[in-house]
C-alpha cells in the first residue's frame, strides 16, 4: 500500500483543481506554462493548523498513517483545499464540474470570480495572460479572503444594482499598461469600490492590500474599516485581516497637500506603515517592527523600504451608483475636472494626460 505525505497530496490537488476552479469561472484560459504552485501549497499546509504546526511537520513532509477522523479535521481547516478536492473529485472520476448555480459555487470558492476581458493592446501585453503580476494560484489565495459581495452577486444584488450579468473584476490600472503616472493611478482608482491593490517590486517581492471601502482623496484622516487586509505572495506568503489589530488606521491616500504627508498608506502609522506608496510613486516602505499594529502583519516587503517596479489595482466590487446623482464626475479624481487640471499645471503640476476615459474593452475596440 503506496503511502504519500501531505504536502504532496495538496500539490497534486492545488495542480488538478486550480486549472478547473479558474477557467469554469474566470472567462480565461489556463496556460500550461503556470507551473508555480509551491506559494499556494505552502499557504493552505501551513494555515490549515497554525497552532499544530509545529507538531506536524514531520508528518506533512514525509509519508505517515493518520487516521480518517484526523484526515478530514485537517481538510476542512485547509484554506480553500475542500473545494479544490472536490472539484478535481468530480471532474476525474465523475466527469462533471461544479452545479449549474455559478453564484453559490463562487461563494463555495468552485470557481473562480468573472474576470472582465481586457482589450487587445493589454492582452497583447499581458500575453493574453490576465494579471502580468499574478498568477491564478495567487488569485485564488487572496479569492479565499474577499467578503461574499466582491466575489459573485446574488439576484437581490442584481436587482439592486439593475444589472442581469454577474459582479466581474475589473483592472482599472496597470502601470505596464497605463504608464507610471501617480495622477493616472489615483484617477483610475478613487471613487471606484472595493479595491485589491498589488505591488510588485524591484526585487522581485510581490504583496499588497484589499480596502473594502472606496479610496478618496481629500480625506486627510485615516478611515476604511476591518474588512481590509494585506498580504504576500511570496515564498513566506500570507494574509493578514485588519480585525485583530490595535487602531483603526486601514487606509490613506492624500497628494497635493504640503501640511501632510502625500501616498497611500495602509496600516500602522505616518512613517512607519504596514503598506506605503509615496507620491512620486517610485518609493515605498514597509516598517512593522515588529508587527503592523492595525494589521498584525510583518514586513511585507524583502527590505524596509523598495522600489515600485509594477502596480495594479482590480476593482473587486463597485459601488452602486446613485440614480439621483446627477454629477457624472464620480471617480474621475483631478482629472475628471477641466478647471482642476488649469489649476495644476498653472502650479506647474505635470499631468500625463486630457483625455482620459472609462477603461476600453474589446467589445469597444470591435466597434471602433
């Protein structure tokens, strides 16, 4: 009787159903070169049983007998491992994959949330891939820590919203794409939704934020609320909620103010933040020392401080729009207002760019 370890055993499932969850939901094709699962199968064997982790590492990296009861404990205390067990279950032995309700087997984490389809130009950059910093084993991780809202909508949310079609995740901006521009990142981001932030450095380091409230700019105090976390992907990789932590500090963005300090920052404090993008959007830095005091979260980045090699920012669930509201200017930031844009570049602000719309998609450039 062929005995194998755990760490093995969730290999060949992260392997098996990772491919299933992401293409049955996601709109995009799996690519076959994506054969970098070690970040996610360390993630779910070492959060499965923190507090008995160090007890079961022998029988996580090597073949042990244990018992079914105990096998199934472990299981359900793996993140995400259930669904992607069952998945490959179904597709291999009964040759079916998932319900016909694609909003509970998204809540259930059967397949992944709708991905919108990027335009040409982007997909020929981003090699027909659907992040150039994430891949759908990374999606899948931070997928497991979005609230119910920002992964798929139900009918009552639907009707709310008057929309007939699912919530999809939307890249709203990607310095490859859009330019490393603070104006065009703070334009594209504020007045959205619920955005997941993802920085990747010069270093090669990768890690971020989620904020569940809308960015803002002119708030000059910290706000947001604990549905917000950060995270890593990287080989220490991991989620940090903001519910465990000292204060209420989960999000700030300010630019243009001499009085205070100008980026976007995400936990702790000035100088001193779980998550910091200066404004000149070169800089950054990460100072927990030893943990994030609204997060809980080490330092995210390899050094204390880096240097931004890419950005994105994926808006994850929109806000509702006001019927009443007749300001079309909602999310357009500085540059959605002729008279603010004079009156930057009479101060001798640069701007990157007039005309600035929605983002296109490839419906928009067939029509075109």
């Amino acid at each position: 009787e062929k005995q194998i370890s755990l760490e093995t055993f969730v290999t060949w499932i992260v392997q098996s159903g990772i491919p299933l969850w992401f293409e049955n939901g996601s709109g995009y094709t799996w690519d076959f070169e994506i054969s970098q699962p070690e970040t996610l199968v360390r993630y779910i064997l070492i959060h499965a049983d923190e507090q008995e982790r160090q007890q079961k590492t022998k029988v996580i990296q090597s073949p042990s007998k244990i018992a079914e009861a105990e096998f199934l404990h472990w299981i359900e205390k793996a993140p995400g491992l259930r669904g992607l067990f069952q998945l490959t279950v179904e597709c291999f032995l009964f040759n079916t994959s998932g319900s016909h309700d694609k909003h509970k087997d998204r809540l259930n984490h059967l397949i992944s949330p709708q991905i919108q389809q990027h335009d040409k130009e982007t997909k020929r950059l981003f090699a027909n891939k659907f992040s150039s910093i994430m891949n759908p084993y990374d999606y899948f991780m931070l997928s497991l820590h979005l609230p119910s809202d920002a992964l798929s909508w139900s009918e009552y949310e639907k009707n709310t919203r008057k929309v007939t079609h699912d919530l999809e995740h939307t890249l709203l901006y990607s310095s490859k794409r859009d330019g490393t521009s603070w104006q065009m990142f703070a334009n594209r981001m504020v007045g959205q939704g619920a955005t997941l932030l993802v920085i990747k450095a010069k270093d090669g380091s990768v890690f971020g934020g989620y904020a569940d409230e809308a960015w803002a700019n002119g708030n000059t105090d910290w706000y947001g609320n604990s549905s917000n976390f950060l995270f890593r992907l990287a080989k220490e990789c991991g989620v940090w909620n903001a519910s465990y932590g000292s204060n209420n500090h989960y999000q700030y963005l300010c630019w243009g103010k001499k009085s205070l300090p100008n980026g976007l920052g995400m936990g702790g404090q000035f100088d001193y933040a779980g998550l910091w993008l200066e404004a000149d959007f070169m800089h950054g830095h990460s100072r927990a020392g030893p943990l994030c005091t609204t997060y809980l979260s080490p330092q995210l980045s390899s050094d204390q401080t880096f240097l931004i090699d890419q950005v994105e920012v994926w808006l994850v669930r929109p806000l509702i729009k006001d019927e009443n509201d007749t300001d079309d200017t909602c999310g357009k930031g500085i540059l959605g207002h002729a008279e603010d844009m004079e009156f930057m570049e009479m101060a001798g602000k640069k701007l990157y760019s007039k005309d600035l719309g929605p983002n296109r998609t490839e419906d928009d450039d067939e029509e075109n």
